[in-house]
C-alpha cells in the first residue's frame, strides 16, 4: 500500500506537469486521477477505475448542491441576457455620460455589479458598454482591461457568486473546516483581487497609461484608427428596462444571505454570527438561486419582457454555459479525493515533511502565489488551478491554524487569477477580448504589464505575511508597494508632460 508516501505526490504532479505541457486541464487532471487509482490499486487497472468513478460519484453525490448552483445561476445568466435589461443599461448610459472618464468609470461600475459569474460580466459589460466607450473614443484595448479586471477579480472575493461555490468546495470533505467559511476568512487577503481593483481605479481616475498599453493607445492615435473584431452579438429579444438587470441581482444577493441565515437556524434562536457559522452554504445558494428564477419569472412573464417559450429555452441555454465549470469541478473534487486520508493520504506524509520546517512554513503563502500564478498562466484555468492547489495547501497547513490557512489558501486564490489575467489561452481573457470586440493578442500584450506590477506588489505582501503570519501585514506591506508603484508611474507620467 502506497498511502501516507512520497507517492502520494504523484497524481497532483502529474496533473499539474500535464497541464503545463499540454495546456489541456481536463485530460490532466483525468490522468492524474487515474495514476492515483492506480497507485492505491497496486497498479490493478480494472480496480484503478472502479475506485476512480467511485470517487467520482460520491464527490458529484457529496456536491450535487455546488452543480444545481451553477445550472441554476447559468439560467439566470441567460434569462436575464434575453430580457434586454443589459441593453437599456447600455441606453440610460449613453443618455447620462458625459466624459471618456465617465464612460471607463461607468464600465467598472457595471463589472463591480455584476459579480455573480464572470462568463456573465465579461459578455454583458462588454456588449452595453462598447457603444458608450467608442462615442468617447475608448480603445478596445483598454475597455478589454477594465472588463477583465472587474470579472475574476470581483467574483473572487463576492460571497455570493459561482467562484465562492467553486472555492468553497474544493475542500477535501474530512478537511473538517466549512468551506465557505474559509472563503470569507480569504477576502481581505486575496491581495491580488484587491490591489487590482484599486490600481485600476487608480488609473483611471488619473488618466493614466504606461508601457505597452501606452504605446498602443499612441500608435491608434497616429493611425487614426484601431483594428477591431466583429463579433456576434449577444440574443436579445426582451424588452426589459434597466431595473429589470438589477432587481435579479439584488434579490439573488438578499435571498441568498437569507437561506444561510435560515439553514444556520435563525429561526431556532440563534444569533445572526451563529446562524452565518453553522450555515450550509451550498444548499443555501440552491434555494437563492432557486427562488430568484421564481421572482425572475414573476418579474418578467406578466410584463412580456420574454415569452414562456424563449424562458425555457434560456433552461437549456445557460445549463449548457456551465458544463465546462462543473466538468472542472467533478475532477478536481475527484483529484482531491484519491489524495485524500481514505486512500493516498498525501495530508500525512507532505504534513509531517513540510509541517516542521519554520522556513518553508513562512515562505508558503509567497511559494502559493507563484506556482498558482504560473498553473493559471499556462493551462489558463483559475478553478482548475485552486482546485488542484487547495487540498495540497490544507495537507501541508493544516486546519488547526485557521489564520494560517486563510493566508495560504487567499494566496492560492490570488494566484489563480493573476495568472488567468495573463493569460492568452484564459476563458475569461478570451472572453473579455470579444465582450470588448478587441483583437485578442492586443488586450493580452497591453493588459500583462497592469498584472505584472500588481502581482509583484503581491508577492511582497505574501512574503511579509508569511515571515510574519498575519494576513493584514500581507495587506499593508502590498499596499504600500502599490503605493510606491502608482508613485512611481505618476511622476514618470508628469515628467513627459
């Protein structure tokens, strides 16, 4: 038996070597599962995948509230696309913008609400916003920036969204620590996230542009033009008016916080901290979702912004926009499970080597970054990459340090993204190219500058928060350091002026 062994690092190194050599995170991780059947089968094939799709359906049984989630928010994705709210936001925006800043400002304000999914962002804000940018003269290049940068970063640290559902379950199951709690520990320690969002407001407010983005926005100003691409447009055969965008939202937000109140016991007494702590955060986000397509079809059918017929097609429609991400999710769950204490039990033997050593202890949460931004980067998958990295992080933190944990895991999270940002083969980069009708090796070249000084500023906060174990000087030392950067770039900035 090959459990609690150097071993039992072979299915995730296998999957993470495969990914970075063939780009492909699903046949990765697949194989990854099966050597680890393999492994613990004494390398029996026909027992190595009976044990493999045994996993599998108790992962799919064990998470089937994480799938209904998905399938039901990729319904209220395509329901409220139909309905032509986007579009009357699009309307009321040209209407009520006055500036070039006004119109990137108004860009970051749509992506900020739009935090459910980031599929969903990246399309909508990109297809209402285009016409508001290109009256004042907005390059595509820079509107693909500010679409990318308010999809992943936004949904990463958003209680309610399909990133939250994602991360919340690719904890290993006997980990014996809530999921969803863990997230909410993340978020202020998700530096990547956060210094994104200030630096882009930093530079938008100021006007500002450097290197290759610069030198775009100057090159398409001497031509006096700039080379685009024509997409297909989003359908859209309602008629809804801007409230009909943010009424879905506003109630999936206030009905989902409301079943966590209701699963944690509200309603036998205890108190709001008490009912947030013991809630379940997966059944939760099923009955908000749930009952918000209930209020979305009330809202919708009896005003005819949709007809019955195109409301079942958006069924089909936006269940199949999510099929990638549960497929994702089934074999990283599934991947966690071979590696976890019933089979391989990767937690006892990585633990007891990396667990007593203080060095490699404080350097983790630096060490998390950059690996999870180099798997991101090269397999262009953030839910892939967590949901590889994640149970590694727990076998070798461990869950009796919650703070640290919260660090470790807020870096890996961090990590995903900036290197999904980066990427050239990312869903979401892809996506945020044709919401903005870009050309993409553009957004991809004028956008890697903006990531490569926050990630930078990241890694500083994470080695500080790791020498020092405390996630708010990781927050602190990565401020200042974004701080010093944005100096930096100002005064370059005034003295060409």
């Amino acid at each position: 038996m090959l459990t609690g062994t150097i071993w039992s690092l072979v299915p995730p190194i296998t999957a993470i070597a495969l990914a970075l050599i063939t780009k492909e995170v699903y046949v990765s991780l697949m194989i990854g599962i099966l050597a680890g059947g393999m492994l613990y089968t004494g390398f029996q094939p026909l027992a190595a995948v009976e044990t493999v799709f045994q996993i599998m359906g108790d992962k799919m049984g064990g998470n089937i509230n994480i799938v209904l989630f998905l399938a039901l928010l990729g319904i209220i994705v395509s329901l409220i696309t139909k309905s032509g709210a986007s579009r009357a936001y699009g309307e009321w925006a040209s209407r009520v913008i006055k500036s070039r800043k006004g119109a990137l400002l108004a860009t970051t304000a749509l992506g900020a609400l739009i935090f459910v999914d980031d599929y969903f962002n990246c399309l909508t804000v990109g297809t209402v916003m285009r016409p508001v940018t290109d009256k004042y003269k907005v390059s595509r290049a820079k509107l693909a920036y500010i679409i990318d940068a308010t999809a992943a970063p936004i949904c990463i640290i958003a209680p309610v969204s399909s990133w939250a559902a994602a991360v919340g379950s690719s904890l290993p199951e006997d980990c014996g620590i809530d999921g969803f709690a863990l997230f909410l520990k993340t978020i202020p320690f998700n530096l990547y996230a956060l210094l994104t969002i200030v630096f882009m407001l930093y530079l938008t407010i100021k006007g500002i542009d450097y290197s290759a983005m610069e030198a775009y926005e100057k090159k398409i100003a001497a031509a006096g033009y700039e080379e685009t691409v024509d997409g297909e447009d989003m359908a859209i055969t309602g008629r809804g008016r801007v409230i009909d965008l943010i009424l879905p939202i506003a109630v999936l937000i206030v009905l989902c916080v409301s079943a966590m109140l209701y699963t944690g016991g509200i309603l036998e007494g205890k108190s709001i901290a008490e009912a947030f702590a013991g809630c379940d955060s997966s059944k939760s986000l099923v009955l908000g979702a749930f009952f918000t397509l209930v209020f979305i079809a009330l809202l919708y059918l009896p005003r005819h912004i949709i007809h019955f017929s195109e409301m079942c097609d958006s069924v089909t429609i936006g269940v199949k926009a999510m099929v990638p991400a549960i497929i994702i999710l089934t074999l990283a769950w599934s991947l966690s499970g071979i590696c976890g204490e019933d089979y391989l039990n990767i937690g006892g033997f990585v633990g007891g080597v990396v667990g007593k050593s203080a060095v490699i202890g404080a350097l983790l949460p630096m060490i998390f970054f950059v690996v999870g931004t180099g798997l991101s980067f090269s397999t262009g998958t953030s839910w892939g990459t967590f949901g590889i990295l994640i149970p590694i992080a727990i076998a070798v933190i461990g869950t009796n340090d919650v703070n640290a944990l919260s660090i470790g895991v807020a870096s890996i999270l961090a990590g995903a993204v900036c290197g999904d940002h980066m990427s050239p083969i990312s869903d979401t980069t892809i996506l945020a190219s044709a919401g903005a009708q870009c050309n993409h090796i553009n957004h991809v070249s004028t956008q890697i500058p903006y990531a490569c000084t926050v990630a930078a500023c990241c890694v500083l906060g994470y080695l500080a928060g790791g020498i020092t174990e405390n996630g708010w000087i990781a927050l602190a030392v990565g401020l200042a350091a974004l701080a010093c950067a944005l100096g930096v770039i100002t005064k370059m900035e005034y003295n060409k002026n």
